[in-house]
C-alpha cells in the first residue's frame, strides 16, 4: 500500500532517493566515486560493512545501470560507476554541503582537478544568473 | 553495529540522507517547499500518507529544527519551514534532475518567481567557472 501510493507521486527525486537513499549504497557509491575504488575487498575494507549486505548493494547498482561488473580471467571482478552511476555526484555534493552548514562540517571538501573549490549553485538555465531557495517555484512541466 | 560503524565515516551526505532519506519524509518536504502547505491535514490529502506516520514525519522535522510549528487559539498547528529546511531545496532539486534524466522525464520543472528554467550546476566557488562531474576530486578539508 505504501508502495503504490508512494508510487502514484510520479516524483523524479523520489525515484532517484530509491538508489541513493539508503545508508550503504550512499556510502559505497561516494567510495567508488572519489575514492576510485572498484573491487568488493576494497569497499568492505573502507567501509567494515557486512559482506552480504555489500554483495546485494553491488549486485542491485549493476542491475539498476549504476555500475558494470568487469572481470579477467583469474581477476576480481570490478563494479566500475557507468555515466548514470557518476552523474548520482551532484546529489553527493548537495547532501554534503547542506550536512556541512546545518549539522557540522565534515571531514572533507570538493574540488576541481585544477584545485578550484567547487560547490553546487543554482542558476538560470540559459542566463546563468544565480538564485536562491526563496525564488524557486515548482510548476507543471 | 550498523549504527555505530555507519556513524563512524562521519559522512556530511549520510548525515543530511538520514533526514530526507526516507520516502515519505521527502514528498512532505516537497510539498511543504513547493506546494506552501502548513497544516496536518493539507500533507494529509495531498500524499494520502498514514496519519500516524505523517504525525511522526512532522514532529522529527520540528526536533531536527526543519519546521516550526505554530498554533494561534482555536487553529489548526502550522508546520513552517525554517530557513534549514528550505535549504534541503538544492538536494531535492537535484535528485529531480538525476531522476528525469535518468529514470524518465517527472510532471514538474524548477523555474525563478520571474520564470526562468533553474538548475543546479557544479560551479567553482569563487571563480563561478563551470565544472562536469568528471572535473571533481574530494579531498581532506
């Protein structure tokens, strides 16, 4: 029931939560992300997370497109981010630089390659102008 | 454990996730940020959400300090959002993002009070340059 009327909200950031809005999978996707990791030894090291619990994680990024399964002969396999999987980076930001402001700040920062601090801002589309929350509205597509 | 090991990567994300990362806790937020709803019975008819879960959502957004509650004599309660509440806007936008992209296209879009089509963008902090996801590295604060 909670299913189907959750459901019926027809809500992009609802099915986006789906995949990232559990603890582990938030925590595994921001090792594979920034951390570079790729095989289950090196996600279970980082996180000391249960190993069933890590194996079910990767099996449903794979089948959710998030990641590939990779494997050689003889080799681990390795769960490599696909685009869909990277692209999951802005929420990662956004959730960080709201727990940073409003519960305390975390151990690290985001930056460019080229060693700028980067953030998330919102702006006009096409104008590029900056707004803030107070001017946002939601309005049928 | 869980808790315990979970707490333990001391994450900013994890910490913003443990308040919208449930279900119903973000179509509330939602409705509260875009739709202007305040009362318990407005979330109520709108989400067709359990009245003992949509009381519980509620009272852990004021103990978070997400909402203010308010009462005048004789009124229903109003559930406000407080300015740390409003600022979960930029995640729930971007979620909305990652879901049309990804998932398929969902019934509303962002714009500015003055109409524009607004959008979260990885910036550079001080520079405003433009960055993709493949731009950006984490690194200890």
């Amino acid at each position: 029931m909670l299913g189907r009327l959750y459901e019926s909200q027809n809500c992009s950031a609802s099915r986006a939560l789906e995949l990232v809005g559990e603890r582990w999978s938030l925590l595994i996707l921001r090792d594979a992300m920034f951390g570079g990791f790729t095989r289950f030894s090196q996600f279970q090291k980082s996180l000391g997370v249960a190993t069933n619990i890590l194996t079910k994680r990767l099996e449903d990024f794979v089948a959710e497109g998030l990641m590939d399964r990779q494997q050689e002969p003889g080799e681990q396999a390795e769960y490599v981010l696909t685009r869909k999987g990277q692209e999951l980076m802005p929420i990662i930001i956004a959730l960080t630089e709201w727990g940073d402001k409003w519960v305390r700040p975390g151990p690290i920062r985001y930056q460019s390659r080229s060693g700028q601090p980067v953030e998330m801002q919102l702006r006009g589309k096409t104008s590029g102008s900056r707004f803030g929350v107070a001017d946002v509205v939601a309005v049928p597509r």
